[in-house]
C-alpha cells in the first residue's frame, strides 16, 4: 500500500513502516522559535534542567514579531532569547532579518523531505518546498530543544487537484483564500494537505509559500507539495546539502480528493472577523478603506511587493488610506531596493517598515483605529487581531490591497492590469 | 483524576486572539498579570468570575489561531479544571496537555453556564450534576494520557529525562 508525503517523511524520522493514525517519536531536521513566545519557550527549557540543547546548528531564533521592540518589556523578552542564544551558540536573526518562515528557508537551514518544527503556527509555510513542517508551543519546543525528537500522530492527507492555471488577477493568495472557505476552519484538523495539479506546477516557487503558508487556517497539520524542478532550482546556492525530495506514492491512500478548477477563479476577500468567511471580492467592492497592508509570511515576497508595484506604478495612493508594507526578509527588501519595486511602492505614497511580522499580529507597526477597515495580505482577520477590536480586516492578494490602496475602497486589480 | 466545578460557556470558533489578545502581549513577562485579560474580549468579567475548578465549555474548533501556549496557560494561572468543547484545533488541543490543563471532548450543546460538572478523566465521563446526566468524553491517545498524568510535558522530561511516552 502506498504512502503519502506524510507517511513517508514520518517514517524516514521515526525508522519506522508508520500510517495515517500511528503515534511516532521522530527525529527533528531542525527546531526554531520566534521572539513573541521565545521568552516562554526558554523558561519551560530551563526548568527541565537539562542544560545545553541537543544540536544547535539545528536551531533558531528569528526576531520578527517585534522588529524593533518599541518599549521596554518586548525588548526585554528579546533581550531573554539574545542571552540564551548566546549562552548556547544559536543562530539569531535579530531585528531587521525579516520573518523566521522566509529567512530560514531562505538561508537553507533545511529543505525537501526535511521534518521541522517551529514556535509559530504558520510553519507550515514550508511544506510548499516538500518540508514536514509545522507550528508547535512552548513546552513541545522545549522538549524537541532537550532530546532534538518529537512524537507526533501521523496524520491523515486531503490531497488536493488544483486543475487549470490561475487567470490574470487571480493569484495564488485568492486560491488559498478559496480553498479555505470552502473546507472551513476546521476542514482539515488533524489532517495534511497535500497539494498538486497544474495550477501548483505552473505557479512559481514564491507563490506556493502563499498556499502552504494557510494550511493552518483550515486546521491542517502540514500543507505539503512535491519537489519539482522549480523547487530544486529555488534551492541551487541556498543550501550545500543535497536535496532529499518525497514523492507521494501513486497508490498513497487519501482520506478525501478535492477537485479545483482554478481557470475560473475570481480574486478572493476573506471578510471580517473568520479567515473562512471568504467570498468573490466583487461581493464587497466598494467597501471604504482606511488602512492597506501588504507583508508577512503570507504575502511579503519579492513576487508580491512587485505584483502591487506592478498596480501602484505612476499612481499615487488615495489621500486618507494608509499603504504599510513590510518586505518578508532582508533579501525582499534589498531585492526589491535594486529592481526599483520599493521606489515604486514609496513614490505611490506606501510607509516602508522594516522586514518583519509587522502589524500582522496587532503588536506594532501599523494598528488600526476603532471603525476602521484594513485590507491586509496577511493570514488572520479576527477580531482584535491587528491590536483593535474595534477595527475590521479584509484579506485579500497583494494586488487586491494595491488597487484597493489606490481607490479608498475595496477594488478589483484586474481593472489596473 | 476528577475535576469538579461550574461551566463557563461559550460558542464555537474561540481562536487565541479571544483567549489572550494581541494587545496585552507585553505583559505576558507577567503571567498573573497577563492572565486577567483571559477571554477578556468575549467575557470582561471571566478572569474575575472563574473558580478554581471550573470549567471553559465550548463548541467546535476551540482554540484555533495561533502557536502560543499563552492560551493554555493564562487559563491554567486562573485554575480552570479543564476546557471541554465539542472539537479543538490541534495545537491548541496539545499545548493545553502539555501544560496540563485537561482539554476533552464531549457534546456540550446541552450544558448551561452555571451546570455543576464533575469530569472523570479515568472513566471518560462528564457528569453534570445540575441537569443530572451523564456525557461520554471522547478518549485521549495513551501518550496524551501519560503526559497529563505527569502534569505536563515539563514534568514529564523533568521526571524522565526524556520521552517516555510509549
């Protein structure tokens, strides 16, 4: 009987023939935490008493929820995670690094077939490049940092056929944002998705991240795709290992096909206050903006900031609407500095703040007032999750939030295309 | 191992951001103080209303949202025996084991805010000594079990040393 992805990297881990449904102890490729819950993180370690973690050229730190700190108890928490890095000789990417899901794939700390952990719940982000990948807390972290093992119940795999290729306009944040309206928030808890068909294949690697990066928000464990040629060029110069790429079996056992015809897809908006209260963003054109966000682990590549450049190009962002963008790494921002797309962004009248989370997760960088609606590239859009209750969030594809930036309303990209 | 006290209600889809929101993340240094935002947004009396032992009820997908064992432990600082909701997303469902706060479940359309539980974790029960009946808890997988038995996953490693799960 075949295996699926899962199955498969699962298996490899834990040396054993393990299925959907087993409980197994598997060995980790590597662990990393972020600076929001580091400070938890470290605290559970310590009181295991176990001293020095198992390896830490398979750990890191990636400071990008409070990049920079902007008072004095986050940047102590900060201060918690530098001190212990240091005392064990693990790598931190400090403030100004970007987002740990880009940063770390990007310096190829792993890759295909690899299984990895990390203090955040949207590392599922890289099971677009063929990593068993997913969030984990505090005390799960602390353990896998003591013993570098995890146990894990193999899950069950939806596999996805995403049939067709996406139209003009229509990205791979609106097929996500689809996909997640119609399994539900908690369509796939417990589960993997597992997504292919052409519409994957012929989408670049950049864009792949955008669909893994939401596989937590229908509840799955891991969103995993296979490592196809473009995945492996991605790597080339990133990372000295050879790449280990799983492939599902032919005869893998699924425990649901969904079929998607992606070539009549129309841009997407999730509306407030549920990642899964998606429509056809046609359904709420016209609404008033007063804030646009494009970034974070979803949508802050290079390939997004020039997919709103690309909109925002010789125009100029409506008087009264805020555009914020926050590149995902380091590598968007400089990237992005040479090919002209963060000039464009700036002369059209975007704030640039620095490579990080941004206000994503209602900390800094940008928090709405009461009664204001944002339009945002990023996950989650429930209610006080940008820092304001009182504040409604509307997600939507980067180009989205540009037209929508240059209107003072939610508005179609495909009219500025 | 039995729990005793009274439910707190509420509907389905609690993500993290209710259970412990956004804007109070700087005090969480503070776990006594972090904790009194607990369900705030939902609940602003919750962290001042709960007694040692009692219950947060829910529907479907508790918990869904974010990595953060905050969520867990915020409820856990205010002694709640336990959260018991029809369905829990996974890593709000493992934190909670793993900071040993019991998370089950159980169908709770029926149960009331005030309802006086017992839960039984060895036998799977919930009794609900106001409406005087019984519910049924869906198991735990026997390493959850041991994990909770230990009262966590810290004081498993601390007794163990490692994982002794199987």
């Amino acid at each position: 009987m075949g295996k699926t992805i899962a199955e498969k990297i699962l298996s490899a881990k834990s040396g054993r023939d393990a299925k959907a449904g087993d409980i197994v102890l598997a060995q980790l490729d590597f662990v990393y935490g972020v600076d929001s819950i580091g400070s938890l993180n470290i605290q559970l370690f310590k009181e295991m008493g176990r001293g020095r973690v198992f390896d830490p050229a398979r750990c890191a730190f990636v400071m990008d929820h409070m990049a920079p700190a902007h008072n004095a108890s986050y940047a102590r928490m900060q201060q918690i995670v530098r001190e212990f890095c240091q005392e064990q000789g693990i790598r931190v990417y400090d403030v100004g690094e970007g987002i740990s899901h880009p940063v770390l794939i990007e310096h190829g700390h792993f890759g295909p077939g690899d299984l990895v952990v990390g203090t955040d719940s949207h590392t599922c982000t890289n099971g677009a490049v063929n990593v068993f990948s997913t969030g984990v807390g505090s005390s799960d972290w602390a353990a896998a940092m003591v013993s570098g093992k995890m146990w894990f119940r193999v899950p069950e795999t939806v596999r996805f056929e995403l049939r067709g290729r996406l139209p003009r306009g229509t990205y791979s944040k609106d097929l996500v944002l689809y996909l997640v309206g119609r399994m539900g928030a908690d369509g796939l808890t417990y589960q993997s998705a597992e997504l292919g068909g052409e519409a994957v294949e012929s989408m670049s690697v950049e864009a792949r991240f955008t669909i893994s990066n939401m596989a937590i928000e229908m509840g799955a464990k891991v969103g995993l795709m296979r490592a196809d040629a473009k995945v492996r060029e991605w790597f080339a110069g990133r990372s000295g290992r050879p790449l280990r790429p799983v492939e599902p079996d032919p005869d893998a056992r699924y425990a649901r096909v969904v079929e998607v015809d992606v070539s009549r897809l129309e841009p997407q908006v999730a509306k407030p206050h549920r990642v899964d209260n998606v429509g056809p963003l046609s359904e709420v054109e016209g609404t008033p903006i007063h804030q646009a966000f494009i970034g974070t682990c979803t949508n802050g590549r290079l390939e997004d900031l020039r997919e709103a450049a690309a909109i925002l190009r010789g125009r100029r962002v409506r008087e009264g609407v805020r555009l914020i963008v926050n590149p995902a790494s380091r590598e968007a921002l400089v990237e992005g500095m040479k090919d002209g797309t963060i000039q464009t962004l700036i002369e059209a009248g975007a704030l640039l703040n620095p490579p990080g989370c941004g206000m994503c997760p209602g900390i800094t960088g940008g928090i709405p007032a009461d009664g204001e609606n944002v339009i945002s590239a990023s996950n989650r859009n429930f209610k006080g999750r940008m820092g304001n209750p009182n504040a409604s969030i509307y997600l939507a594809s980067p180009a989205s939030v540009a037209a929508s930036a240059l209107e003072g309303r939610i508005a179609d990209p495909r009219r500025y295309l | 191992m039995r729990i005793s006290g009274r439910a707190h209600v509420f509907g389905d889809d609690v993500n993290t951001d209710y259970i412990i929101a956004a804007r109070y993340r700087d005090k969480a240094l503070n776990l006594k103080e972090f904790a009194q935002h607990a369900m705030e947004d939902l609940d602003p009396e919750f962290s001042r209303k709960v007694q040692p032992g009692d219950f947060v009820v829910a529907g479907r997908n508790f918990g869904l949202g974010s990595s953060r064992e905050w969520a867990p432990r915020v409820l856990k600082e205010l002694r709640v025996g336990g959260v018991i909701a029809r369905g829990f997303a996974r890593i709000f469902f493992r934190n909670a084991i793993n900071a040993g706060l019991p998370a089950v479940e159980a169908d709770t359309s029926g149960i009331q805010a005030g309802d006086e539980l017992e839960l039984d974790l060895e036998r799977g029960k919930l009794l609900n000594k106001t409406q005087g009946h019984e519910l049924s808890v869906a198991p735990l997988p026997p390493v959850m079990i041991r994990i909770l038995r230990d009262g966590g996953l810290v004081e498993h490693f601390k007794k163990y040393g490692d994982f002794q799960v199987f």
